[in-house]
C-alpha cells in the first residue's frame, strides 16, 4: 500500500526482478516511512533461477541492485559472500556476474557517449507540453512550507520572460498575461523545484561519508566516487551534458508573445555589455593545501592569454597564506568564500545553518569575498539568499554527477533573492578526469561552442588540487586558446557579471520605429538588438 504522494515521489514501480525492494528504498530515501508486516508470512516454494537458470538470476539481481542504488561497499561484501560460501562452481561465476553488473557505469540514454557531446537540437512538444503542465501543477499544488523557511523573496528583479528578454516597455502591458505565467514555469527549472523537495537539499546519507572521509586515501576516494556514481540512478532530466528545456521556452515564449502583438520581429536589450555575443567565466574551488600551492601556476598560464578568474576558497578547512591571495588580487583576479569545510554540515540542518553561516558571513566580510559557491555544490536555494554574498556559482545548468545531482537548466545569470546567481556550465574537471575518465577537453569545446552558438554564459568549473599539473594544466591552456578565440566574447570576472546582470535589470528600452533608447544606470554599456538576429531567438 502506498500514499498518493509517496508512489509519486517514488516515480511508480520498476518493471522487472527487485521492484519490492527498489521501491521501498525510493521511498525511505524520498522521506517516508516504511513498515513491515511481520505477522503475514509468505512462501516460495520455487528456488530463485529456477526457471531461467543460476546466471541469468543473478545477473537480474546485479542489475536490480543497480536500479535500487546500493553503496558499490555493500555489493562488494554480498557478492563476496554468495562467492565464497559453499555452492557449485557455476553459481559462484552468478555471483560475480551479479557484481558485475551491480557496479557496471549506468546504462546509456542518460548520457552521451564517451566522445559525444549531443547539443539537443529538436525536443518534441509533446514532451515540452508535458514538462510545462508538470511544473505549472506542482506550482499550482505547492507543498506546505516546511517550518522555520522562509520562501524566496524578490527584491525587485524577476526571472519572468519579459525581465529576461529585455523588451519594449510598450509591449509589457499586451503582453502581462503570458508574462506572469512564464516565471512560475522559468523557476521551477531555476530553483530546480521539478524535483521532489527531499532531492533539492543535501543527501541524509552523505553524514556517514563525511564521517570517514578523511580516513579513505584521494586515489581510492576518487575510485569509490566513481563506483558509486556508475551505481547511483540517473534520470533522464535534465540531460548531460547539454539541457536545452529552458532555452527552448524562453525562445517559445517569445514566438508565442509576437503573436500575441501581431508583430513578426522586435527589439531587445542584448543579454551581454558592449554588444557581444556570449560571455566567458573562469572560476576554481580550491580544496587543499597542495591546490592552493598550485594557484600561481594556473594563474600564469590565464593571464598570459589574457584572462583572470575567480579562486574560492574554504574558509577554515586548511591555513591560508592572505598575503598570496593578495598577491593575486594586485594581479586583478579576485576570490570568493567556498564554505568553511568540505564536512557536508553547512546546509545540512537548520540547526547547522543557523551556527555557520554567521561565520562564513563574518570570514568572508574579513577578507573583502562577495562571492560564494557551496562546498561540493550542496545547496539549499531558499537559504543561499540569506548569506551576505553578492552572487553564488553552487547551482549549475546541468550536473547528474554530484553529491546532490540537479540542474537550473540555465545558460544565463538569474536572480536566487536578491542574490545573482551564476551557474557553471560546463563539467567540471574533476567530474571528467577521475569520475568519467572522458577526454575534457573535448567535452568542454564542443559544449562551449555549443553555449557560444546561442549566446549564453561559459561559465568554467576547475580545481588546481587537480588541473594544476601536467597533463591536465595543458588540457585546461588548451581549453582557455579556444575560448579565447571565440569571436564576440566577453571575458569577464563573476562579480562583473553579478553587476551587470543587476543593472541590465533594471534599464528600460523604449522603441519608435527603428529608433531605441534605452535608459537606466550604465545604459551606455547596453545595445538592442532585433530579436530576429539575436542567436537565441532564432527561429528559422
């Protein structure tokens, strides 16, 4: 038996062997309870792979231990215990091959292939007919606030379609309609509230990991990371490397709204200053003492081509040298406050909340940091609003591969609060070198161009603890010659962005005929375009 909301969250039940556990699992890891009716009692009276033989069993077993997610440590033990117990040889090969496939990497579909970057094209509209109902009934059905959160509060600039595009004030009336609809439908991707609310803050199960964690040797950390994410299960939305959901309704908003006007083509304030096509941001979280020794190397290696970035550091998880990090800030790169430790705890618990961030607020305060990004990109968006930060990069555009998996589907900057948020949109190095062993930097090039081709925001994820050092510093100088040779870019740090985003916010186009003027503080920086040449527009 199963509640309405429970056989919801737990998205129905798996066809095929280990549904009764599979769901059961589902529902405890979504916040349910489960019980056992002990006093019913059932029996088998036919031997599992009996019917299709000992193999065939236990490689459906291996492979329903895999959709349920089991840790890769437990089906290390189970199948070490079905191996060595006395039985036939043959049923001890069933039992490897239920390992096997318990730990194999997740099936294809979720992912593109090694060597394949797959920018979505074409999406049905069926399926965006689907998505869009699904995210306007949840908005419409919202869950009751948990107590003691406060909901996201707009200071003054929106995520709808209209503040995003930058319209003609003299459509913003005729077009109020489908307006106040587009942004419930834009912040459920955003706020990533398409996912149920236990998957929108930091795993239960990562208290225990973080507990030994500094027990477990980097080499075989990365190896178990691995593992566990090769058995974790994937959905299918939002898609990696690229997600297109939320590009394609802001380009079918618009088409929809110039038919509401009976116009065929308008003007809007272009998404980047200076009447560039696309803009580019480097940033680092920097995890230890040996990626913080590292810092100068890569730094080296992007002012030489042209570039500064942005270095976010935990505030209390390894002594910082100040006077380097003001080294690199005469240098003009700038840092921001990665946390205070890499221990799962800062958005863990109100509780916890409520006792650490005063402390990063007052750290960050200290050493002149305006920006953030949450230690191993746990999140919990209604909170980030409350740090005094300027801007956050902890949210992505699409990253199954993390502690906490998700996605904002963006390309753009978006406003969390009163906080602007920037999004990284590529994968992280660490992601593809020791989780996926892919060859970066051609994920990271075709993904750019990608992002390029319909101009949003390159937004770089790296660490020095691992792209500091050869090969991988070639890689990453390899990567930085290609984005630098992208026509139209604007290489910019993230509070110049932060900035820029909030006074494009507030500047307004007014249009007659073929003149524009648009006004507002910095408006100089700012050009129209008409949404006929804009890339993101296009609809030919």
């Amino acid at each position: 038996m199963y509640s309405r909301a429970c056989f919801s969250a737990i998205g129905g039940l798996e066809p095929g062997l280990g549904w009764d556990t599979v769901d059961e699992v589902r529902a405890m890891m979504s916040g349910f309870v489960t019980r056992s009716f002990t006093h019913i009692r059932a029996f088998h009276h036919r031997p599992q792979g009996a019917a299709g033989g000992h193999l065939r069993a236990r490689w459906a077993a291996g492979r329903a231990a895999y959709q349920t997610g089991y840790s890769p440590i437990f089906m290390l033990g189970r199948a070490a215990r079905h191996t060595l117990k006395a039985a036939p040889a043959f049923e001890r090969r069933a039992s490897a091959g239920l390992l096997l496939v318990a730990i194999s990497p997740f099936p294809a579909g979720s992912v593109a292939g090694d060597g394949e970057i797959c920018p979505p094209t074409t999406t049905t509209a069926t399926f965006h007919d689907e998505v869009r109902m699904a995210l306007i009934d949840e908005s419409t059905n919202p869950e009751k606030p948990r107590p003691g959160l406060a909901p996201l509060i707009h200071h003054g600039s929106r995520n709808d379609a209209f503040s995003f595009w930058k319209l003609p004030e003299q459509w913003r009336n005729a077009l109020a309609a489908e307006n106040e609809e587009s942004e419930t439908v834009a912040e459920n991707f955003l706020f990533e509230r398409y996912l149920p609310e236990p998957q929108r803050r930091p795993p239960a199960n990562l208290r225990a990991y973080y507990a030994i964690k500094r027990l477990i040797p980097r080499t075989l950390r990365h190896l178990l990371n691995s593992i566990a994410v090769g058995a974790r299960r994937h959905s299918m939305f939002p898609n990696w490397p690229c997600e297109s959901a939320l590009t394609e309704f802001w380009r079918t908003w618009m088409q929809r709204s110039l038919t509401v006007l009976g116009v065929q083509d308008g003007w809007h304030i272009r998404f980047w200053p200076s009447n560039l096509d696309c803009c580019v941001v480097l940033t680092h979280d920097v995890e230890s003492p040996a990626g913080f020794d590292r810092m100068e190397a890569m730094a080296d290696v992007e002012e030489r081509l042209g570039f500064r970035s942005a270095w976010n550091l935990p505030l209390a998880q390894y002594p910082i040298d100040w006077k380097r990090v003001e080294k690199l800030r005469a240098r003009c790169f700038e840092f921001g406050a990665h946390g205070l430790n890499h221990d799962g705890r800062l958005f863990r618990s109100e509780k916890d909340f409520a006792l650490l961030a005063p402390l990063v607020n007052r750290l960050a305060r200290e050493h002149g940091m305006r920006g953030f990004r949450g230690p191993s990109t746990l999140r919990r968006a209604e909170w980030i609003d409350t740090l005094d930060i300027d801007h956050d990069s902890t949210f992505s555009d699409t990253d199954p591969f993390e502690p906490q998996p998700g996605g904002t589907c963006s390309l753009f900057p978006f406003f969390l609060g009163r906080v602007v948020e920037l999004p990284y949109s590529l994968p992280q190095d660490h992601t593809l070198i020791h989780v996926l062993r892919r060859n970066a930097l051609q994920i990271w090039t075709a993904k750019a161009q990608w992002i390029a081709s319909v101009g949003g925001m390159i937004l770089v994820l790296t660490h020095p603890d691992y792209s500091g050092f050869e090969p991988f510093l070639g890689e990453y100088e390899a990567l930085l010659k290609r984005l630098r040779a992208l026509d139209s870019a604007w290489y910019a740090l993230p509070s110049e962005v932060a900035a820029w985003w909030r006074q494009r916010a507030q500047m307004k186009l007014f249009v007659n005929n073929d003149d524009y003027v648009i006004t507002g503080h910095d408006a100089s920086r700012a050009c129209a375009r008409r949404l006929s040449d804009e890339p993101l527009a296009r609809w030919d």
